[in-house]
C-alpha cells in the first residue's frame, strides 16, 4: 500500500474535520487486528475510507472488508482514496443507509467496526451479532461520546445518541456470550470478543 498517499489523505480528512479514527484507537485496533487475522471485516461509517484503508493492511491472503456510507460526497472520496493507496482488491463500498442495507446483508465476519450514527449502536449490535463468527471481535468507536455516556449528566443536546450508546453498552457487558473491555482512547472504544 502507498504510505506516502495515506498520510495525505489523512492530513485532508483531519483539515477537513471529517470524525476519522484517532490515532491512539488505530493503535489498540491494530493490535487486535494482529491477533485475529481476519478473513472478513464489515465497517459501518466508511467516511473518506481512512479507517478502511488502515485496516486493510491486517487481513488475512484474499481478505476482504465491506464497508457501509451513506454520505454521496464521501462514497466518491472514498473510492477514489482506495483506488490511489492501490487496495480496492479488499474493500467494497455499500452505499447507503446502514440501517437499510445491514438487514440484506448475509455475510461471516471476524471483526465487525461500527463508527457512523449513535443513536443506532444498538440496531448496529444486533445485525453485528446475526453476522458475527464465534471467537470474532465487535469494537464501537466514540462508545463514551465526550465522557457523557458514563457521566450522568443528561441535559444536553445529544440525548438519544447518549441513552443509546448506554443501552449499547448495557447489552454488551451484561450478555453472558459476550466479554467486553471499555477503553478510554480517542472517543472511547468498546471491544467485545463473542464467545
Ligand atoms: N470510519 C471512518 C470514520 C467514519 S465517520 C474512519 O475512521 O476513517 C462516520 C461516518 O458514518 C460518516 O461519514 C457518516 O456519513 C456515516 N454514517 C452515519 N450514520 C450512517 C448510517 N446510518 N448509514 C451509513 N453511514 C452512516
Ligand atoms: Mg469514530
């Protein structure tokens, strides 16, 4: 993969105040990438593709990840990202909403990243677990959302976004097939691994 071009789109993205992964989630998200090899990774939030390109570098010989934007503007950026890093052998864009083109998703995945709109994690969960292998991992970017999830503060603006990212967090500490670590980088980042 061309290094040099990811870099620059990188730097585009961060001018641009588009939300991409931080570099200290990219770095625990590298590791876990390292330890499952996957096969099949589907994102949810594709953005500029940053994230996607990233993790492409991970997958197993013949690897593939599907990723979901509904963002037009981003699609076209995005393909044009993957093309110039030299890796659109790996990624299929889905374009659409996620919430719409999950349900016709049939797949097996080994790792399953969702970073697109809070207020959904929960929906996102559920299809995350109909497509999921055992022993695979679920990670949800900006899970503690500006620390506002484990605080109790609930007055501001991003109720619904709050109430469900607590609900998402509920469900995967409180599922007995599920082990899940909360760690306080970028956004917040929750790791599930399925049993
Ligand atoms: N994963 C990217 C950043 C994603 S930012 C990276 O780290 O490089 C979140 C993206 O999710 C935005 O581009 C937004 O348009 C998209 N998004 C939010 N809700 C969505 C939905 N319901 N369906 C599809 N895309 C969605
Ligand atoms: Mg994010």
């Amino acid at each position: 993969m061309n290094k040099k071009e990811l870099e620059k789109i990188k730097q585009k993205a961060l001018e641009e105040h588009i939300p991409i992964i931080m570099d200290d989630t990219l770095e625990v998200v590298d590791k876990v990438l390292t330890e499952v090899k996957p096969k099949r990774i589907l994102e949810i939030g594709t953005a500029v593709g940053y994230s996607a390109i990233c993790f492409s570098e991970y997958l197993q010989e013949g690897g593939k990840i599907d990723t979901i934007e509904r963002e037009k503007d981003r699609i076209e950026e995005a393909k044009r990202n993957i093309e110039k890093v030299g890796v659109a052998d790996k990624i299929t864009i889905y374009e659409g909403d996620a919430v719409e083109i999950l349900p016709t998703l049939n797949n097996q995945y080994d790792v399953v990243f969702i970073d697109a709109a809070k207020g959904k994690y929960p929906f996102f969960l559920k299809e995350a677990l109909r497509m999921i292998n055992k022993n695979g991992m679920i990670l949800a970017d900006n899970i503690l959302y500006k620390g506002y999830v484990m605080s109790d503060y609930n007055k501001h603006k991003q109720r619904t976004a709050v109430r469900n990212l607590r609900e998402y967090v509920k469900e995967v500490t409180e599922n007995p097939n599920i082990e899940t670590e909360i760690l306080e980088v970028g956004d917040g980042l929750a790791i599930s691994k399925i049993l």
